[in-house]
C-alpha cells in the first residue's frame, strides 16, 4: 500500500471537494510547502546574522578593539634609601676570647688520597688522640684554667605549672566513679531510718510513699544544693532535707583521677506501719 501524502494537492482537492475552500484550512494545506521553505530561510537568516553579530560591530567600529586598547603604563619608581655614613672614629665592637682550654686540643685534618710530593700536614696518630681532642687547630692546654659554664640567657622568673580546677557538675551517668555514703547506700537508708522523725501530720494523715531527693556531692565529700524533686506534702520532704543537712560527708565522685562534684539523685521510702 504507497504511503499517503495528506499535503498532496490532490488529496487536499478531494477532501474539500463540495467544501467552503474558502475557509483557513484549505489555504493552509494548500500553502503548506511555500510556508515551511519560508520559515526554514527565515531561520537560517536569523541564525547566520546572529552568529555573524560580533564581526560585523567589530568591523563597523574599524577594527579589532582588544587590540587598539591602549596597555596601561605599569611603571614604577623605587626610592632607594641612602645607608647611614660609616663613622670611622668609632671602634669595632670587641669579639670576646674563647675561655682557655684544660686539655691539649691537636689539628685534625680528614684524610685525603694525594701523592706524597703534595703532604702538607700530617695527621694525627691514635696514641696523639687518647692525650688531645681533635680540632681545627693545635691549641696547648692549660690544666689550671677555669672551667667556664654557661649562664642561662635572659631575665624571666621561674614559674609554676598552674592547676586548673575542674568546676564541672557531673552527672551520675558520666562520672568513673560514683559518689558514695561511708559504707555504702545500706547504711545511708539505716541512718534516715533511725533518724527521721515522721511529722505528725503525716502520721495522722498516713502518709507513706517515695521522696525523691536531689543534692551535689562536693570534692569534699560535703552536700550542696539539696532539693526536694518529689514530696508528699505535710512536712516530709522537709524532714528529708534536714537529715541531708546533717549527713556526714560522702567519699567524692572521682574523674580522670580527681575529685569532682557529681550531682546525685536518690530516692528516700518512707513507709508509716515500720515506725
């Protein structure tokens, strides 16, 4: 079957055949191939001027303006300083004598492979080694001389490494090692058992439940910053903070080898059938 050309003016006859051909789509196909070879010159016109812009401005301005830019003048004067004149009255500075030695020094010259015609210094044999020390020269000794020894340069003072004290809070979770009651948390609760008096408000309400108390351990070992974070009310967190208030001191949280403060939490079972 031959492929069908709908632009063919035949086809485009056939199907407005009858039709207003008077109507925009008969026109159109009918002017189709006309219109497409316009667009393309069109196109290919507006293209090649486009590209072809910058030469003609560069040959409207007469010629290549990079190139007839002046280059700007980027010469410089240096001003030589004249040097103070030297003042010949004036001696100069005296260079301080070595200190005399106490031992024999005897010149040492690196070997060398050269005919024997051309032997300037001889060298040293090792039994002239074990009396004198090699140098550059030979320098006779002098075993009274007095042996010179360097002063330490400048004026500065002595100083002290300072220390630098940690005044970091630390928490429970990040300490090394923990804080701790003198034998630990059984004796603690076995103090504020014998010591806490329960308030009789509490007693007659019959208040029984968990204070939870919060306090720093200093480096000291002494407590800081004691707070109630629980409390039933009547009196026995109030109680709670008392006996804090009179604990003995605690073994300090340690960090890095060192005493540190911790901030310890701990929960106090009051419990109103045991009294």
């Amino acid at each position: 079957m031959a492929q069908l050309d709908i632009f063919n003016q035949q086809w485009i006859d056939v199907v407005f055949t009858g039709r207003n051909q008077a109507y925009g789509a008969y026109q159109l196909r009918k002017n189709n191939n006309r219109t497409i070879a316009r667009s393309m010159l069109f196109g290919a016109a507006f293209f090649i001027l486009v590209m072809s812009a910058p030469l003609i401005s560069r040959y409207l301005n007469g010629g290549d303006t990079e190139l007839s830019t002046p280059t700007p003048d980027l010469h410089t004067d240096v001003v030589l300083i004249t040097p103070p004149a030297i003042d010949e009255s004036v001696p100069p500075p005296s260079v301080a004598e070595p200190p005399k030695r106490r031992t024999d020094q005897v010149r040492f010259v690196p070997p060398r492979v050269v005919p024997a015609s051309q032997v300037v210094d001889e060298i040293p044999t090792v039994d002239d080694l074990k009396v004198a020390d090699p140098g550059p020269e030979t320098v006779k000794g002098d075993p009274g001389a007095e042996v010179v020894i360097d002063q330490p340069v400048g004026t500065s003072t002595t100083t002290h490494a300072a220390t630098i004290e940690d005044e970091q809070v630390y928490g429970m979770v990040s300490i090394e090692q923990m804080p701790e009651f003198p034998g630990g948390l059984s004796k603690f609760y076995s103090y504020i058992s014998k010591n806490y008096n329960y308030p009789a408000a509490a007693r007659e309400q019959g208040v029984s439940g968990r204070v939870i108390v919060s306090f720093i351990v200093e480096k000291d070992g002494s407590l800081t910053d004691i707070k109630v974070l629980r409390d039933m009310g009547l009196g026995t967190g109030e109680e709670a903070m008392r006996l804090l208030k009179k604990s003995s001191k605690w073994r300090a949280g340690v960090q890095n080898g060192r005493n540190v403060r911790v901030q310890y939490t701990l929960p106090i079972m009051l419990n109103l059938e045991a009294q």
